[in-house]
C-alpha cells in the first residue's frame, strides 16, 4: 500500500468518525409495530418456566399463559370466541393408600 493510499483511508476514517461523533448519523433502527400480539419465554430456573403468547387478529385470537414451578403446573387459555379456560395442575409425590383388594376365585377349569 503507497502512502497516498494509507492517507486516504486515514483522512476517510477522520471524516467518518466526525460525522458519527456530531450525531449526525444514526444507524436505522430496527421499527417494533406492537399491535398487541406477542410471543415470549423465560426460564428462570431448572425446575420452573413461564410461557405466553398472543396471536391472531382482534376478532379471532388466542392468548395463552403457561406457568410451571417445581411440581405445580398452570395454564391459561383466552380465545375471542370461546372464552377464558384455567387448568391448575398440583402434583406431589403422594401416593394414596389404597384397601386391600377383594380376594378373588380361581375359575374352574374350562371343559369342552
């Protein structure tokens, strides 16, 4: 590279530098247009999630909520022409203890 070279992509670096630092070049940014519809998850730690989104128009759309923590699990469903629907789910490690069952009979043999 000659030094005529080496100048000129110095003196286009000062330029551009100075135009940057005067503000008066701001990089296009990105446009977000949020008509409500949205998706999202988080996941805050190994045993729990949350989940949500909303989608659709407005008059027919759906929104769900999803939240799950150790053993206990949630759900919200919201449509514009059904309704609202809740499911909670508590799971333990319980197991309920059951009677003895009936005592049954051995079938007699069968004869043709």
């Amino acid at each position: 590279m000659g030094k005529s070279s080496l100048l000129l992509v110095l003196v286009l670096g000062a330029v551009v530098a100075a135009v940057m630092a005067d503000g008066e070049y701001t990089p296009p940014a990105y446009e977000k247009k949020y008509d409500g519809y949205f998706q999202y998850a988080n996941v805050p730690g190994d045993t729990e999630y949350e989940f949500g989104y909303n989608r659709g128009n407005p008059s027919h759309y759906t929104s769900r909520y999803e939240r799950s923590k150790d053993s206990r699990f949630r759900r919200k469903v919201n449509r514009a022409d059904y309704g609202e629907h809740n499911w909670e789910y508590n799971h333990v490690d319980y197991v309920p203890a059951y009677s003895e069952p009936p005592a049954t009979h051995e079938q007699a043999p069968f004869l043709n």
